[in-house]
C-alpha cells in the first residue's frame, strides 16, 4: 500500500474508533451524535425515552455508513486506483464496496421496521412494554413515567454518555450507545459482583475503584443488565437506590474521606441529646437540599469542667433549617483537607448565622 493509502486507513481507523467510542477531547470538540445531529434529536430533559429513540436510530445509521465513507474517501486519497469506477476497481474492492452497501441497506430496512406504528417495533419500545401493567396500558404511558421522574433535579446520574448510569425515584436506566436498559426498582435487587483499581484517573490524582453492579428483575421479561460507577459515587447511588444492594462477592468498597467523617457525624449526632420541638413549630423543609424536613437543631452543649470560657462555641438560634446530612456536608467543607485527624475536634460557623459550633452541638429534632 502506498504512503497516501496508508496515512488515511491509519487516520481514519482512530477517526471511527473515536467517533464511536468517545473521548472527552472529542466531546468537548463536539464531534458527537448528540451534538451534530441536536436539532432532530431535539431536548434529553423534555421526552428522555423519545430523545434516546431518535439517538439509538441515528447511531445506527451513521455508524453503518463509516464502511462506506472509508471507500469514498479512498476515491480522494489515491485517485490512481480508479475507485469510482467499480468494474474496473480489484474484487477486494468491489467485495469491500458491496458489503458497505449491504450494511447500509440493512441499517435502514432495521429502522423502517422500528419505525411503523410510531416506533413500537424499536428495542427501547420493547424493553418498555416488559413494565406493562393496569396503570400503564402501553409502551407511551410508560415513557411518560420514566421522562416526568427523570425531568426531576434529585435524580442519581453518572458516567459519560455512551455509559450512563440514571436512578429516579420508581426506575433504573443503564444508557448504552444502542440501547436503554431500564429495571423497575420495586422488581429489583442489586448485586455488586467486581471491583478493579485503576491507577490513573482522569478526574482524580488519586487512584480509582471502579465498581461493577448487577441489577436482575423479578419480571421474567426483564434482561439482568451491568452497571459501573467509581466507589466514591457508591454512597450517592446507596441512598437513591431503594431496591437492596447485596455484595455478593466481599468486594471492600472504598469511600472517601468525606463519607467516612459523614458516617461519623451521624454516629455521634444519635449520641447527642436530642432537641424536642416546641409545641406549635413546624419544621421545614432542609434549606440546603430542599428534598427532606430539616432534622437537626445547633444548640451549645459542650464546655470543659463546667467553664463555658475554655470552649469556643457560641450559641445558634436558628431555627431547625438543615438536614443532618447536609449540615455534616457543611462540617467536612469547612475543614482542613490536609488534616482530617483534626476534624472532630474542630468548630466551624452555623452556614446562616455564623456562630461557632462543634460536633457535640448538633442535636437531632425530636
């Protein structure tokens, strides 16, 4: 092969790997399905099933035209080989040239099949019609459930794209480049079955665990589908997640430093005295997530042998207005990060008031 054939199979070889298999430099330069093709595609957050039908269809078929667009830029790059001209071209060629025909043919019979009866025949369709029951008629009335939970802020989401991992209130999603797996969470239960160290992240300076989870379903209909997520997402996914998670293969999940001191925190809140609400005060809701009632009261317990002047805690009178678990949030930010030997024995100010406040302080709303 010639330096020009070569030189273009060689670029263009990485061209599809990474157009396929996407790297951050190519999202960040847009080169993606989501981004050139966004006015079809239309809004992710407004119709989630709908969106990633259209997706999945266009991958399809873009994907299927790489074979062919490999010929057709050979006819560019070493024109002295007459590619254009297909009787005159090898029988490798022309082998080649018709079978990028034929799986371009066969991309859009696929599609024209998903297409009729308003894409009731696509895979995503089908999966959907495996969660039918008396309140959900249809494939559409179960698409509307999963698009409104997912429109929700407190939903879990992680992973790049190609590998997203969505837990809403009712569903978990798996989103692959071909296709969504979806499981409802009151049919199933979760099993963490692997976990890898990877030295190198992108994201971290420190290495990563990698977690591998199975989500298998009651419903006989319903594929058991992988899931992976790094440990430090686990705790996040954990408290989202209301189907059990079992690990059945003694894998040692790490956790950061800050959901080890959160876990702390609370131990030590629940050994705290608790603050009985007065008659007639209402609680409201956690003015720092806005998903549950606010459950924690900063009142000043500590002082040494009897003398409030040796502690540096100050009275809060606030009231009730955060969550324990974004107070201890509050607690670990304010902290030397270099120094977390330091942490339980520190003081930092109330987020609304400013006056100082140590662990033994936080008192749980009763």
């Amino acid at each position: 092969m010639e330096s020009p054939e070569l030189s273009f199979t060689l670029v263009y070889v990485v061209f599809c790997l990474c157009f396929v298999f996407t790297p951050t430099e190519f999202h960040s330069a847009g080169l993606t399905i989501q981004n050139l093709f966004s006015s079809w595609l239309g809004s992710e957050d407004l119709g989630f099933v709908q969106y990633h039908v259209r997706r999945t269809t266009v991958t399809l078929l873009v994907h299927s035209a790489l074979p062919i667009g490999y010929y057709m830029g050979m006819c560019v790059a070493a024109p002295d080989r007459n590619l254009g001209y297909v009787f005159q071209v090898s029988d490798g060629w022309r082998a080649f040239l018709l079978l990028s025909l034929c799986v371009q043919v066969t991309s859009w019979m696929f599609i024209i099949y998903w297409s009729r009866h308003h894409w009731h025949n696509h895979p995503i369709s089908r999966a959907l019609e495996a969660h039918m029951h008396p309140s959900h008629s249809d494939w559409c009335s179960v698409a509307a459930s999963i698009n409104t939970e997912f429109r929700r802020i407190d939903k879990f989401a992680t992973g790049a794209p190609g590998a997203r991992v969505i837990v809403t209130d009712s569903w978990v999603l798996k989103v692959t480049t071909y296709h969504v797996y979806v499981a409802l969470q009151s049919e199933c239960h979760v099993t963490v079955t692997e976990s890898r160290q990877h030295q190198l992240s992108p994201d971290s300076a420190s290495p990563a665990q990698i977690l591998t989870l199975r989500v298998d379903s009651i419903n006989p209909a319903v594929k058991p589908f992988d899931i992976r997520l790094q440990s430090t997402e686990y705790g996040d996914l954990r408290e989202k997640l209301h189907a059990p998670i079992r690990n059945a293969a003694n894998v040692v999940i790490h956790q950061t430093i800050s959901e080890l001191f959160l876990e702390t925190f609370r131990a030590q809140v629940e050994l705290n005295q608790p603050y009985p609400l007065p008659t007639g005060q209402e609680v409201e809701s956690c003015i720092g997530c806005m998903q549950v009632l606010a459950c924690t009261k900063l009142v000043k317990l500590c002082h040494t042998d009897g003398s409030e002047s040796d502690s540096d805690c100050q009275q809060c009178f606030c009231r009730p207005m955060w969550c324990l678990s974004c107070l201890g949030r509050w607690f670990a930010s304010r902290q030397d990060q270099q120094r977390p030997e330091t942490w339980l024995s520190s003081t930092v100010p109330c987020p609304t008031c400013r006056a100082r406040f140590c662990i033994l302080d936080v008192c749980a709303v009763r």
